[in-house]
C-alpha cells in the first residue's frame, strides 16, 4: 500500500513499536539497573539536600549547625530568653509541622521505617509521591526545633517514595515496584553515612528480607550512586570522627560478650519505653493530631531544658563520648535521657528516625561501661572507646535485629578491621538475646500493634496457605471389603471420581478402589471382592499443605485419595483434583476482594480531609 493512507498508518504504528521496545528494554535486566541508577541519583541528592534543610532549620531555631554539643548555649537570636529558648522551640516546630503532616501525608508521622516495610509487603511497593516532600520537610523541621531523633528513617522513607514513584511511573510490576522501594532505602542510608555496604544490607536484611542475587545487584548499583553523590557533595570522610581503637588481648573478650548481653536489655527497653509513651500520649490527647507535637513540645522542652545535649540528632556529643571526654555519670544520664528524649518526640507526633538514636545509645553505654572494665580489671580491659564503639552497633542490633547491618555500619564508619572480632560477638550476643526477651523489633513491633504481622512466614503460593482440610470433601460412602464384583460396579457407576475408599468389617481403611482396576478385573474374569481389588495408593492428612497434596494426586494417577484421621486407620474426608481447584479458585477470589479493600481503604485514608460543612443557619 502506497500514497498518503500508508504514509499516515506508518507514523501511527511506528511510535506504537517505538513505545513497546522501550517498555520491553525496561522489564529487562538492563532497564533494572538503569532505574536503580536512576534512584540513586535521587536518593543521593535527596539526602543532601535534607541534611542542608536540617542545618538550615537548626541554625533558624538554635543560632548553631548543630546545638547541644557543650550544654547550655544561648540562642543568638532570642538572647533574652536564656536557654528557655529549648523549651519554646519544640512547641514551635511543632505548629509548624503538625499541620503539614495531619493534612497532606500522615504516614509521613513517627520513624518512617515501618511504614516502608509495610509498603514493600503488603502493599506492593506502592508509596504516595508526597510522602517524599512532607517527610522532608517534617523530619527536619523536627529535628531543627529539638527532637531527638535521627535522619536515618526519614532519609530511608524519603528514597523509598522515590523508588516507588519511578517504579508506578514506569508502571512497573509489583515484585519490581518493591525491588525499587529497597534501592531507594539503600541509596538514603549510604547517602547518609557514606556507608553504601551498610546500606545495601540494610535494605536487603530490613526492607525486603530478601538476599537474591537479581535484588543484590540492583540495590548495589543505587547504594553506589548514591554514596558517589553523598561523597560529592560532603567528601568522603565519615560523617561521625570515630577513632581507630584497640580492643585489648584476647583474655578480654568475656568483657565484650558481657557488653552484649547489656546492650540487648538496652535495645529491649528502649522498644518498650518508647511504644509505653506512645500508648500513654494517645490515652491522654483527645484533639486533633495537627497539634498534637506542639502541645507535646512542652514536655519535650522540659526534657531539654534538664539535659540540653538531648536537641536534635547528637552527632558531636556521641563523639565527645567516645573520645573519653564525660564521666561514667554523665554517660549514664545521657544514656537514659536519650531513651526518653527519642520516645516523647516519637510518642507526642514528631517525625524522625530511631537508628541514630540507637546508635546514640550504644556509645553511651559503651563508653561507660569501657570506664567501669577500666577501674575494675585494668589488665583485662581495652581502650574506652572500643566499646564505645561497639556498644553502637550492639544497641542498634538488639532494637533493629539486623546484626549484619549493625556490624558493616559500625566497619565502615571506623574504617578498623581489628574490632571485627569482638564487635561481631557483641552483636550477634545481643541480637540473640533480644529476641529472647522481645519476639519484635522497634520497626516490627509498630505494625504488630496494628494487627499487621510482617515476622509471620508468607506462603510462596495459596497452594501453601490452604490446607487439605479446608479442600477435602465428605467421604463418599465407602465400600465393604467383602462387596462383590456386582456390587463394586454399581456403586462406582454413581460415584463421582471413578474411586472409592475401601474398609474392613470394623471401619478401618483398605485401599482406594478405583474404576480402572474393576474394568481390569471383569476383563480377565476374575470374581474377586471389593478387598482384593483394593489398592495402596498415598494417603493424606487433613493438616497437610494443599502443595504436597497437589503432588500426591499427580503422582497416584488417582482421580482421588483418601483423607485420614490422625491415628490413620479411619477415612475423614476425600480430595480430588476438582477439591483442589475449587478452593484455590475461591482463595483466589477472596484474595482480590480483600486487596480492592485494603486499597480502597488506604486511598480512603490517604485523602486529605475536607473542609468542615457549613452548619450555619441561613438568615
């Protein structure tokens, strides 16, 4: 076909194959690593240019880049308030940010993680675009006006609203949308500590839960991107000025297990204060959540006002600890002070995140307890600040349970191989005791609170889910082992399978008797009973997995088989290839319906609330 009519049809149709090749390049391996690329970039720069608001915000509120470093520091800007000025910027901060969350993004409240892992999950990777900006802003007003949290989180959430919005953009497939979400959570970290090794694991060992190689390359690539963009913009040294320690002879290792087994109790009680104060603010406020942290600033103020150190991240005082310049009192009540400081932030709306703090924590309790070894077995002791340092990663994995994070954090921060040894014991020891004490985590245990159980193994399949009981069918009545051949025909003609189950004189199970082997029987003449003709075929158990008795069918070339009681002498039940897809066809079904509803009901939440009707009475 020639003319104009071929000429109009080939510029419809070639942008149609144009469109088609793109979308398959893609879905493939290429397209991955370019969209992983493409979030590196992303999470790199987002989390400069959070760290930058942070500062901007500080300096507003403080006069300083980073206040609470030497203790009582007057606020330049409002000198005539003294240091009353700590109590005044939490309520602040609060009007400010308690609005903006409560009206355009509510999931951007508290440590962001969680709410990241429940996206990944649950809700197929799928994270609000605005999640990102409101998360940005809030976190470092947060921060900026004196909570006591971390970058972390926030950073974490705000790369993964990231990923999960290139992902819907390019309208990727959910296992892909979720693979995203993990690259944007890994580009956030290595951003944020120049860690991309840790922050790879974190995404792999939290986030998904998944160590598949497909999903370790593409998170690699968005965990370097972003480390190359975080090391750009503030140079490659460590955010945190660790020093390089010794960790003493090997006869000191005791010491570290014993290190260990504190910081699980740390990691344990912090969880429980924190999500204690949670519960005790929501019992006493009966307001509106937009002022919510502004009225809960005053109690976050008061806490300053007693130990100033406690406003904001603390990155310099953790250095102070670990350096040796504080007394094993201070380190103590700076210990507690942080645990209460970070949950009355968390429990009164702020929005911030809970590894900084974590690690906070470890360095107190490290570098106090590296003071005590010190004057009780001075030969046996190593350098204060080793367990300082290692206390971090121990407390972080006791509250996290992510030991392999914990560890390459703590590596890559110092640069020391010669702490591998004991940091690895410590961590490993509290981690395996923290889950003694506590069955979640800090980031679990939140939605657990919600009815929502993300430790809870998840079936590969329905197949896995269903159980023979919820499939079989009543018992077709079986048949006597001493029933003729006559009576075998009639009573197969009106079976449904082509099989019947077989009993002896006192209920107890024989064999199945299928169609095929009667039809053999009356072919070669034979005159035996129902009992002879029976054969051995598997047999279930009502407790069994639908997938191994899926198998069990294919395997007999039985049109069905029987389901036994416990003691396997009596047939309760029987399953036939039909059972099987009836009730994954019905699983299937449901499993639609229940998520058109979760997804009905999260765009339901996710809508800002409208403006109060007019109840005005007209004149």
């Amino acid at each position: 076909m020639n003319g104009p009519r071929a000429t109009g049809l080939r510029r419809r149709v070639l942008p149609i194959a144009e469109r088609a090749r793109a979308g398959a390049w893609l879905a493939g391996p290429s397209g991955l690593l370019a969209l992983a690329l493409l979030i590196g970039v992303g999470a790199g720069l987002g989390a400069v240019a959070f760290r930058l608001l942070i500062e901007g915000f500080t300096y507003v509120f403080t006069g300083q880049s980073d206040y609470g470093v030497g203790g009582h520091e007057i606020n330049p800007h409002l000198p005539g308030l003294g240091i009353w000025f700590v109590v005044l910027a939490p309520i602040v901060g609060g009007l400010l940010y308690g609005p903006v969350v409560d009206r355009f993004a509510r999931e951007a409240r508290g440590h962001g993680v969680p709410e990241v892992m429940l996206a990944v999950a649950q809700q197929g990777g799928r994270i609000r675009p605005v999640v990102a900006l409101v998360k940005s802003l809030a976190s470092a007003l947060c921060i900026g006006s004196g909570g006591s949290v971390g970058r972390e989180g926030p950073i974490v959430q705000i790369g993964s609203a990231l990923g999960s919005t290139l992902g819907q953009i390019t309208r990727s497939p959910e296992e892909r949308m979720r693979l995203l979400v993990a690259c944007g959570a890994a580009g956030g970290i290595s951003a944020t500590f120049n860690a991309p090794i840790a922050g790879v694991f974190f995404a792999l060992e939290v986030i998904l839960r998944d160590f598949e190689t497909r999903s370790f390359g593409a998170v690699v690539v968005a965990s370097v991107t972003a480390d190359v963009i975080g090391r750009a913009a503030f140079g490659s040294e460590a955010f945190l000025s660790l020093p390089k320690v010794g960790v003493g002879s090997v006869g000191g290792y005791p010491l570290y297990v014993l290190l260990g087994l504190l910081a699980a109790f740390v990691g344990v009680a912090f969880i429980r204060v924190l999500y204690g104060l949670e519960d005790r603010a929501d019992a006493l406020w009966r307001f509106s959540e937009a002022w919510r942290p502004a009225a809960g600033g005053v109690a976050l103020g008061l806490v300053l006002l007693a130990l100033p150190q406690m406003y904001g991240v603390g990155y310099p005082v953790l250095e102070n600890a670990i350096n040796g310049e504080y007394a094993l009192l201070f380190l103590l009540a700076l210990l507690i002070g942080k645990v209460v400081a970070t949950s009355v932030t968390l429990s009164i709306g702020g929005s911030g995140g809970v590894f900084a703090p974590s690690l906070f924590m470890g360095a107190m309790l490290g570098s106090a307890f590296g003071i005590a070894a010190h004057d009780l077995l001075p030969g046996l002791a190593g350098p204060a600040g080793a367990y300082g340092v290692i206390g971090m990663g121990a407390v972080f994995a006791a509250a996290a349970r992510a030991p392999m994070t914990a560890i390459l954090i703590i590596f890559e921060l110092t640069g020391d191989y010669r702490i591998m040894l004991p940091l690895m014991l410590a961590v490993v020891i509290s981690t395996a005791l923290a889950g003694r004490l506590s069955r979640e985590s800090i980031y679990t245990l939140k939605l657990v609170r919600r009815g929502i159980d993300l430790m809870r193994r998840r079936p590969l399949s329905p197949m896995e889910a269903l159980t023979v009981a919820e499939a079989m069918r009543p018992t077709p009545e079986p048949i006597p082992a001493a029933a003729e051949l006559s009576e075998v025909v009639l009573r197969l003609d009106r079976a449904d399978d082509g099989a019947l189950p077989v009993i002896d004189a006192e209920g107890r199970f024989l064999g199945v008797l299928p169609d095929e082997e009667v039809e053999r029987a009356i072919g070669e003449g034979e005159t035996s009973d129902a009992g002879s003709l029976a054969r051995q075929l598997p047999t279930l158990r009502g407790g069994e997995a639908l997938a191994d008795a899926t198998g069990a069918l294919v395997h007999s070339d039985s049109a069905g088989l029987a389901v036994l009681d416990e003691e396997g002498e009596r047939v309760i039940g029987w399953l036939s290839h039909r059972d099987v897809l009836r009730v994954y066809d019905r699983r299937l079904n449901e499993d639609r319906a229940r998520h058109k509803q979760a997804s009905e009901r999260l765009r339901s939440l996710s809508k800002p609330p409208g403006p109060a009707p007019d109840t005005t009475l007209p004149a």
